[in-house]
C-alpha cells in the first residue's frame, strides 16, 4: 500500500548513459514530482509521471545526498537505477522546498531501515519462526507512482511476514510428531492467508478499472489546475512588474522634477547674473562717457592752458620790456635830476654872486 507526500513541480533530465556528462530531459514540460511512501515494502521513493509513463522511480536510501548545483537546478544518483537525476526548477525557493524533504525522508528511510533490521533480528529466532507466517503477500506491486491504485489497495499484507530460514538448531521434523502437527497447522494458516490474498487481488483488479478511470480525471484536473496557477503566476508576475515599472517611473520622474527644479533656480541664478552684467555694463558705459567727456574737457584745459602759458611767456616778455625801459628811463630821469641839481647849485652861485 502506497501513502503520497509531498510533491513539486519541476522539469525532469536523467545523465546521459553513454558521456555520463550531457543531461538528457525526460520531460518536454515541468511534471509533478513527488515524495511516496511504500508501505509494503518499507521504502521511501521518488515518483514522477509524464502521462501514464514512470520517469522517475526512484528508492531513497540512506546513503543518498541531494545536490544543489545551481540555484534552480538539483540532482541525486541512484545506484540501483544506474543512473543520476537532475531537477530544475522555477525558482530558489521550490528547490531549498524539495532540497528539505529529501533531507527529510531520508532521514525516515534510515529510520525505516534500522527498525526492518531490527524486526530481522526477532524473527530469526526459534521462538519467532514458529509465531510466524510462512510466505511473502503476493500483493507487492512497485509502487511507480502514488496514485489511487496503490492508495486504495487493501491492506492484505498485514498478517503476514516475511518468512525466516530455519537454523541449524531446530530440531529435524521427521524427529517430533509435534513439530510435524505443527507445521501442519502452519500449512493450513498459509493456504487461508494465501485464499484470502487471492481474493483480495482478484477485488484490486476488478477496482484498476475504475482507479484508473479516477487517475486520468485526477491527472485531467491536475492539469487544467496547473494551467490556472501558470495563468495566474503569468497574471501576478505580470502586475509586479507594472508594479516595478510603475515605481521605476515615479522614481525617475521624481528624479526629474528634482533636475528641473535644481535647472530653474541655476536659470534663476543666471538671469540674476545676467541682470547684474547688465547693470555693471551700462555703468561701465556711463563711466566711459564721463571719461571720454573728461577727456575732451581735458583737452580743452591743456589747450587753455597752454594760451595761458603762451600769454603769460609774453606778458613776461612785455614786464622784461617794461622794466628795461624803465630802466633806461630811471637813468635818464637821474641823469636830469643830477643837470638839474647842477644847475640850482649853479644859480645858486650865480644869485649869491649877484
């Protein structure tokens, strides 16, 4: 009887035999890829289904280690199987997901494992040999893939066990009547146990039909559920990334009207500059007409200036003149006074002489 646990979707490669380096996909698409417990034989497995074909079955074991080699992509070798299985995923999260589980159920296969060595032990003993039941169920199908066929087999196995070996201490059964009865006994426990899983085996194969009826609406469900979550992944990722676009697009159109706000008041900062040159220049034109006008009324005073020089050169000229003349008229005007001093002192002799 078989017990399905969890499961992903995943895309499926086994090595390729022959380079035993090239993957090789065994599905055109992801399928569903899950964890089964077989509880007829005590194993943990792999199951994987493309269509009604198994494409992974693979027992876990406690040697086993899943590998992550990328941060989509796994992969496990099975020895029994001779080969390696690789899944690739559609994200980091599914694979750590499946990546767990692995750990999980292979930590329940050793488990699962010690406790079958375990009950190994007990009935290899006399005691335990005679309690015991002779033959193995008929019903141990391989459990491929965990669907209702396997959920819904009864579970005739139960009274059941494996049968051990006799030892070398038993004691031979030509040699005891009772020994003899008791396998006798024994025998006619087997037969009805062997009628009885018979009979059930005969019911689970007049049910197959109708399992698999079951099976292929799960599978049809299966999959129109799955093109849902596609669209609705499709949908969502979609709108995250108007979403992303949108906050993209506020980011830079704030960028922007920063830029433009910081460019307005540089063209503020500009047009202020530009008043100020303004204004330097008609100053500057200001000053230079007052320096030309300077100029021109500097001119002017040189000009006048230089007939002041001219006149004064000759007024100086003329009091040069002027004070020659007087000078000579100075010694003219003393030379009469000194005739006219001589002739007073000359009359005077005359008029005393008289």
């Amino acid at each position: 009887m078989g017990i399905a646990g969890r499961y992903t979707r995943a895309h499926v490669f086994q090595i390729d035999p022959n380079t035993k380096k090239n993957w090789v996909p065994t599905s055109k698409h992801a399928v569903t890829v899950s964890y089964f417990y077989d509880s007829t034989r005590n194993v943990y497995r792999i199951i994987s289904l493309d269509g009604s074909k198994a494409i992974i079955n693979s027992t876990i074991t406690p040697n086993m280690t899943f590998t992550k080699t990328s941060q989509k992509f796994g992969q496990w070798a099975d020895s029994r199987a001779n080969t390696v299985y690789g899944l690739g995923f559609s994200s980091e999260h599914h694979l750590s997901k499946f990546a767990e589980k692995f750990q999980e159920f292979k930590e329940a296969a050793r488990i699962a494992k010690e406790k079958s060595h375990e009950k190994m032990e007990l009935t290899s003993t006399p005691s335990q040999e005679s309690a015991g039941g002779d033959i193995q169920s008929p019903l141990t199908p391989e459990s491929i893939n965990g669907t209702d066929d396997e959920r819904a087999m009864p579970e005739v196995t139960q009274n059941s066990e494996p049968r051990a070996e006799p030892t070398q201490n038993a004691l031979p059964f030509t040699h005891s009547s009772t020994i003899s009865k008791h396998w006798e006994a024994e025998l006619a426990t087997l037969k009805g146990n062997n009628a009885k899983l018979t009979a059930a085996l005969l019911e689970s194969t007049a049910n197959v039909k109708q399992w698999k009826q079951q099976l292929a609406a799960y599978q049809e469900e299966a999959e129109r559920l799955h093109k849902r979550v596609t669209e609705l992944e499709c949908v969502s990722s979609q709108a995250n990334a108007v979403h992303t676009h949108k906050t993209e697009l506020n980011q830079t159109i704030q960028e922007l009207e920063s830029t433009l706000k910081k460019k307005e008041e540089e063209i503020e900062g500009l047009k202020q500059e530009i008043e100020n040159a303004r204004e330097l220049q008609a100053q500057r034109d200001s000053l230079t007409q007052k320096l030309q006008e300077v100029e021109i009324r500097n001119k002017d005073l040189e000009g006048q200036l230089s007939d002041l020089e001219q006149r004064l050169e000759k007024s100086q000229n003329e009091q040069e003149a002027f004070r020659n003349n007087l000078k000579t008229l100075l010694e003219i005007l003393d030379g009469k006074i000194f005739e006219l001093t001589e002739l007073r002192d000359n009359l005077a002799k005359l008029i005393e002489c008289s």
